[in-house]
C-alpha cells in the first residue's frame, strides 16, 4: 500500500488565495487584551465579544467612511451619560434616523483614540453601559424568544 505525500509547496501569492484583512484599530484590542476579547466579522467589520456580549465593533471601511471608528454597543438609556464621557459620539449615519443601541466614536474626531482608551477603561471597569448580550443569545425567557415562539406557532397554524 502506498501512503500519499502531502503537498508541502507553498501556494502562489494570486487571486485565488484569500489574505487575512488587517484588524481596523488594533490598538483597542490590544488595550483590552487582559479580558481575552473575542472577534468575529460581521458586516464587514470587525466584532469584539467578551463572553456572550457584543461590547464593539471595530470599522474602518472605504464605502460611508464617516461611520469608521469604534461602534459602542449601548442603549438608547444610556446615550445622553456616555456622551458627557465621549463629547464626539454621535449616532451611526448608516442607519438613517432610527435610533439604536449603537453609538460611534467617529476615527474623524481631534480625540478618537483617547476616546476608543477611555472606552476600553469603562468595558474593563464592567461599566454596565457599554456591551449587550445579542439577541439570538439572550436566556429562552427573555420578551424576545418569546415573541419569536408566538411567531413560529402563528405560522406552523396558519
């Protein structure tokens, strides 16, 4: 019986091999290294996890440039405290008017990277209004599961 080599060659440099993009504002991950952060991409951006909960997103994107920065993962309660602590956060132009959770500390503004530091501080501190468990891991319990169930029966009825 033969036993086959593996192909130990290194692949060319082309097209066809996918490049790991570079981490948007690395310094924050770095600055929050001690909570063992976890990433993951989502929209093109880089997500930051500590446990179950989303506490940023890291973006530095070609397309709505004006949005890039720190998106903070908030409440709609705690915007007007966080912005005595972060003048320069505003809301996510991406997302028109609505209101969200989400806050950004634009890369744009005179103090973006004391402002990203200081976040880093509050979310080590366990500061409650920075980080949001999402909501596809919210405990079955919580009033979203909940409506998601009724939906899903209404349908399996209909």
């Amino acid at each position: 019986m033969t036993t086959r080599r593996r192909d130990t060659r290194p692949l060319p440099l082309d097209d066809t091999v996918k490049l790991r993009k570079a981490v948007p504002h690395e310094f924050v991950l770095e600055a929050i290294a001690a909570l063992s952060p976890q990433t993951r991409s989502m929209f093109g951006c880089l997500a930051v996890y500590l446990g179950d909960k989303i506490v940023l997103i890291l973006r530095d994107r070609r397309d709505a440039p004006a949005d890039n920065g720190v998106w903070l993962a908030t409440t709609e309660q705690h915007h007007e405290s966080l912005r005595r602590d972060f003048p320069n956060m505003r809301s996510i132009q991406l997302f028109g008017n609505k209101v969200t959770g989400w806050q950004v500390l634009p890369v744009n503004s005179p103090d973006f990277e004391e402002a990203a530091l200081r976040a880093c501080e509050l979310i080590a501190a366990g500061d409650p209004r920075i980080g949001k468990v999402p909501g596809s891991r919210r405990p079955a319990g919580s009033k979203r599961a909940k409506a998601a169930r009724n939906t899903a029966r209404k349908r399996a009825g209909a």
